[in-house]
C-alpha cells in the first residue's frame, strides 16, 4: 500500500469544507509533491457544480479542472488529486467514483456524519483500473514547506 502524507494545513481545509458542505458533498482539489510518497501541501475546495442530488454527487467543471492545472504550475507543486466527501456513507469509491476516475489522482474521500469527519481514507486507480487504498499519514507539523522538504534531503 503506498502511503499519501497529509499536512495539517491542507487536512484543515479539506475536512471544514466536508463539514461545512454537509449534508452536500463537497470536493476540491489538493497539490504537493509527488516522490516515493505523495504529500499533500495545500488543498483548495471547488464549487460542486452537479445540478441535483448533492447528498449523492459531485461534478467539478472543466474550467475549474484547467485553472487547478495552471494553479500548479505557477506554484511549482503537483495537482495530485481530487478530495470530496460521503454525507452518512462510509469513505469507499462508489461505482460512479471509479467512472469518474482519472489515472495518476489519488482520491481523498471523507465520511460525514450529522456534520462531523469520522472517517478519512485515500485512493487511487491500479493498473487493473480498481481501486486500492493508500495508506493515509497525518503530518501534524506546522505547513512549512521549506523546512518539510530540507528534512527530506
Ligand atoms: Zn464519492
């Protein structure tokens, strides 16, 4: 299983939004670096632009999938994936999660229920086009990527 380092600084938007969303879905995008293990550096929510059935649904437009490519780029970090959150269901791809599924993303998925995180869980697509988990660590140290990264050499 490999493993995704989640940094607090982007763990705290993710899951406010999930929260804050509730009883919708929520999603947005998360960048980092992508070495042997992926870290999540920042997360930035996006607007769920599914019509209907938001309990049940996302959709990030086309346009926002564009500005998070160019977003990375000007900040010299890796669009690594796609978060989005489960109202009352547990944090595991649904069907319409693996059609939607893009190779290379991890896909971080919270579990809300009655407005508060209980679960987190991270995915991403194996050469079979399944499903497998990644094994999420919580990095609890202040976001300071210079720092972070120095550790790292
Ligand atoms: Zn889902």
């Amino acid at each position: 299983m490999a493993d995704i380092i989640i940094t607090e600084n982007a763990r705290k938007v993710i899951l406010k939004d999930a929260e804050q969303t509730y009883p919708h879905e929520c999603c947005g995008f998360f960048y980092g670096t992508d070495e042997d293990t992926r870290t999540v550096l920042e997360a930035i929510p996006v607007e769920n632009t599914k019509e209907e059935n938001r309990e049940r649904r996302f959709e990030i437009s086309a346009k926002d999938y564009l500005k998070a490519e160019q977003y990375a780029d000007e900040k010299g970090l890796t669009l690594l994936g796609v978060y989005h959150s489960h109202p009352e269901h547990p944090a595991i791809p649904s069907e319409h999660d693996l059609r939607q599924a893009l190779p290379y993303f991890s896909y971080i998925i919270v579990s809300v229920k009655k407005a508060k995180t209980v679960n987190v869980l991270s995915w991403k697509l194996n050469d079979q086009g399944r499903f497998a988990e990644e094994k999420v660590i919580n990095q609890n140290n202040p976001f300071d990527v210079d720092v972070f990264l120095s550790s790292y050499q």
